[in-house]
C-alpha cells in the first residue's frame, strides 16, 4: 500500500514517523516531495490545499487526519466516488462529555452570570434549577452524542436525542428523520449540537429551528461554526 500525507502544518513527518513504527513495510510519502502517484491508494489528509487529492488516478480511500470531514465536503474538486473515513478518539468523546456537563450545569447554576456580576461588584442571588427540572436534547448521536447522553443519564438528566437515522441507546428517548424534529425540539430545555458539519446540516441552528424550542432553552453548540447562523 503507498499512501500520501496532505496536511498543511508540521506535522507531516510525524505521521510518517508513526505509521512506518506501526508498519515498516509500508510506502509513505509527504506531498511535498517526489512520489508516485499512480501508486497511491490512500491518502491520509487534514485540511489539504484544494484540487490536492484529484491528482492521484488510483485513489481508493480519502482518511481525514481528524474527527471532522466538513473541510473534505468543501473541497469541490475532490473525488466524488472514494469512501472517506474519520478517527474516532475515545479521549476526544470522553471529554467532549465532560465539557458539555461543565457547561450544563454552570448554565443551571448561573456561574456564568455570578461571574460577571462579581467582576461588577454585584451580590444578586438569583433563582437556579436542578437537574431534574430539565430535558437536555442532543442533536445528533454519533459517536460523540451517544456517549454524552449516556454519562448525562448517570448524572440524573432527562435525556433525549435526534438524528437523520434511527438510534437505540439506553434510558435515551430517540427521535429520527425529519419529521420528529418539531416534536423533539418543543420538549427540549437544554439543546445539545453534535452534528457532523455537512451541506445537509449548514445553518441548522437558524431562527426557524431555534424558535420551536421552549421559552428560556439554552443552546450549547459544540460541533462547527457552520452550523449556526448568526444573525
């Protein structure tokens, strides 16, 4: 197998340098320098300059460097017809889950809000919630959602979560495709992002969405900029 590394920082050698300590009988090259590309089947690639993977005739697989694939998706001069992959980390989801908790829960115990008020020189005890006082909806469950409702369950929330497909996942109320949406929303307090940027989901987080949820819901956006529209 020859493979070819597409990445724009310093970290091109690096890669090489692991994946030959995992394999040396494999065929590694930087983009940069002298290869053959008729003789390249993968291409292991991070945010690669654009027209950079049409060049290789015998490409069978593009592997995204990281968890994301947005960029891939906007690079209009990509093979169309080749299988991409991502890395799945489990140290990434499990602290994904753990940043989402922390924002949660500072959200129910206005920390954030304390904070600016103690930067004031403000004592303004308000009113806070418990966790049983809210559903927290996850929209999208992949790898990263599935275990964020999952350790969200163990701490006593109320848990439910969207995606484009049918999920099964312990103690979580699933809802799939789009015609579930509405209902999802309109039950969910606390709204979880953890899409996959796609053309499909581009500007999800958009007024019409935004305004199907409850009064008061809090909206925690971890996945792409993408996803929201500002305005």
């Amino acid at each position: 197998m020859a493979i070819v590394i597409i990445r724009q920082d310093h970290k091109i050698e690096l890669w090489k340098k692991a994946l030959l300590k995992a394999d040396s009988s494999l065929e590694v090259y930087s983009f940069l320098e002298e290869h053959p590309k008729d003789e390249i089947t993968l291409a292991i690639t991070w945010k690669h300059p654009s027209g950079s993977l049409n060049k290789y005739p015998n490409l069978k697989c593009i592997a995204s460097a990281g968890a994301g694939v947005d960029y891939l998706f906007e690079d209009a001069t990509r093979p169309k017809d080749i299988p991409i992959t991502r890395i799945v980390d489990p140290f990434l989801a499990s602290d994904m889950s753990e940043h989402v908790l922390a924002v949660i829960l500072a959200h129910l115990k206005n920390l954030n809000a304390y904070k600016a008020k103690q930067i004031a020189n403000v004592w303004e005890p308000m009113e806070y919630l418990r966790i049983k006082d809210v559903t927290v909806g996850i929209l999208g469950l992949g790898e990263l959602g599935a275990l964020t409702g999952t350790d969200l369950i163990r701490y006593g929330f109320k848990v439910q979560g969207w995606s484009r497909s049918a999920k099964n996942i312990e103690n979580v109320t699933t809802f799939s495709g789009p015609d579930s949406l509405s209902k999802f929303l309109e039950s969910t307090d606390v709204l979880v992002c953890l899409l996959p940027l796609t053309p499909a989901t581009e500007g999800i987080l958009n007024k019409k969405l935004l305004s199907q949820l409850p009064k008061n819901a809090f909206v925690i956006n971890v996945a792409r900029g993408g996803h929201m529209v500002d305005e």
